[in-house]
C-alpha cells in the first residue's frame, strides 16, 4: 500500500512532493523497459515492413533498397540503439506510412481518444456512483438487486460485442444516433461509444460505491453524528461518502487512464478516429515507429494519472501521509 492513515502533521505539502518526486524517478527504468519490449517484440514479429511499404508485387531490388533506407539490413542491436538514441532526444521516429513525425500523429488523433474516454467516464461517474449508492441506501430491495443484476451483466459483456447491440437497436432500428464514425464533432456521434465504453466501469463503480458505502453505514461516528441530531444528507454526503469515495476514485483513475491509452476496440467497432484505432493501422502495416511511439505515449499517460489520483487521495483526505 502506498499511504498509511495518520493525523495531519505540518509539512504535508513538502513529504507529497517528495513522494511524487520519487514516483516520477521509478519512471524511467519503467519507460526504459517499455521501449525496449516493444521494439524488440515488434521486430520478432512475422510480416516485412519493406513488404508492407512497397506491395505484394515490389521486385527484390526495391525491397533491399527500402531495408538500407531504413536500416532494417542492420543487426537487431544497432537498430535499437539507434533508436533508443532518437528516444532519449526526444524523437519518436518518421511514420512508414504517413511520412510524418511520429509525435506529430500522436498529438493530432489523441485529442479525439480524449474526447472519448472523457465522454465515458462522465456516463460511468454518473450512473455508476448513483446506482451504487442507491443500493447502500436501500440494501436488500429490489432497487439493489435489479442494480447489482445490471452491474454484473455489465462487468461480463465485452465491449465490440455491446457496441454491436447499440448500433443495431439505436442506429439501425430506432434510427436516434448515427451508426459510427466521428461526424462534424458534434455530440449526438458520442453518445453509443461512450454508453459501449464506460457500460463495465458502471459496473465497477456501482459494486465498489455499494460495498464502500455499506462498510462506512456501520461504523460508530455515523450513529454518533446521528444522534447528535445530524440530518440524513449531512450524514450520508459530509460524513458517510466522504469516507467511502478513496476506492471509488482508485478504479475512476484507473479506468480512466485505461481508456486513455486502450480504447482501441470501441475505436475500431465505432470506426472512431482515435489513436487506439490508428495503432491497430500500424500494427497491420508495420509501422514500428508509430507503434513504439504510441506505445510509449500510452504508457506515459498511465502512470501520469495515477500519479495525479494519489495525490487526490490526500486532497480527498488530509490524514493519509505518504510513505518517503
């Protein structure tokens, strides 16, 4: 566990940076690992870039012409130091197939990933929450039971095949939202992605709010604040979620920086035109600068949320004291 609970003490500030300095330290062999596996595996993989580039009919010449061009004639070992030297500058590499900076490709479709994991993690915190804490609230009644009915089918449907639902019956049947694909931008092209991708973290975040919710119910400072003469939303929203909201935010984060870095079937199913959908486009065609690339970035955005969700828990809770 990386907190333990303590009363607040002066310094706070100073003992959470020095925490978040040292997690921001432990990145770079974690990066370092992550570059290095995925180059590798990218070329122990079968298929040919050259092939890929040049086309099922390219002549013998033109395929040695484009290996020397690309360096793929080199040994394994000084491709990757090559690349580990262009990593470590800053430089992502050239697209095989676009012929652009590899960073320039991640910054133009990221912003639409975002604007999908956003979307999805709005449904989720809304119906999520409200449906866990309607089942704390009312444990035992049907309201609770039809809630954790829809929770569990929610964590054991996959997501291509829910997208696959939501276009038949909302596209194609009642004709309420476009099919796919990303439109004018406007958010009506939105909404089926994000009910597909944020319908498990629902899930998640209605069986994670009922069990904190319920746990937090027993304890005695709530019947002391009760009999006080506290009323029942004081109680249940000062006093009882304040408590119970730590995991709750623990698996937002979490689901929140997995959409950010693996939407790639909603993408692919919504023919969105986010960067998940773009990696399965340079995974066919062998595009490892794009791949390593993305890879990469994802992997950034992962541990940069996390980071930002321990430092949550001390906003959330000023008696959590991180370890340094």
């Amino acid at each position: 566990m990386p907190c333990r609970i303590l009363q607040w003490i002066p310094g706070e500030r100073e003992e959470m940076g020095v925490y978040l300095l040292r997690r921001m330290l432990w990145m770079v062999p974690v990066l370092l690992g992550v570059v290095t596996i995925t180059f590798f595996l990218g070329r122990l993989a079968p298929g040919d870039p050259a092939l890929a580039m040049a086309g099922q009919r390219a002549s013998q010449a033109q395929l040695e012409r484009i290996r020397q061009q690309y360096g793929f004639d080199q040994p394994l070992l000084v491709q990757y130091g090559i690349y580990l030297k262009n990593v470590l500058r800053g430089d992502l590499g050239i697209s095989y197939d676009s012929h652009r900076p590899v960073a320039e490709v991640i910054l133009e479709r990221f912003p639409y990933t975002l604007r999908l994991a956003a979307g999805a993690m709005a449904v989720a915190v809304v119906l999520g929450i409200a449906a866990g804490l309607l089942s704390a609230l009312m444990p035992n009644t049907w309201i609770d039971r039809v809630a954790m009915v829809f929770s569990l089918l929610g964590i054991s449907t996959p997501v291509f095949w829910l997208g696959l639902l939501l276009m038949y019956f909302f596209s194609i049947q009642l004709q309420w939202f476009p099919p796919s694909g990303y439109g004018d931008g406007s958010w009506i092209y939105l909404v089926l992605p994000a009910v597909a991708l944020g319908t498990q973290s629902i899930a998640f975040l209605a069986r994670m709010t009922r069990a904190s919710m319920l746990e937090v119910l027993n304890e005695d400072y709530l019947r002391t604040a009760r009999a006080k003469g506290a009323g029942g939303l004081c109680v249940i929203g000062k006093h009882a979620f304040a408590n119970a909201i730590i995991p709750v935010v623990t698996i937002i984060g979490l689901d929140f920086a997995s959409y950010l870095s693996g939407s790639v079937l909603t993408e692919k199913v919504f023919s969105w035109p986010g960067l998940g959908r773009h990696l399965v486009i340079a995974i066919e065609q062998r595009d490892y600068p794009v791949i390593n690339g993305t890879v990469l970035f994802f992997c950034v955005i992962f541990i940069a949320v996390n980071l930002i969700v321990d430092w949550l828990y001390a906003v959330l809770d000023p008696r959590i004291r991180y370890e340094t």
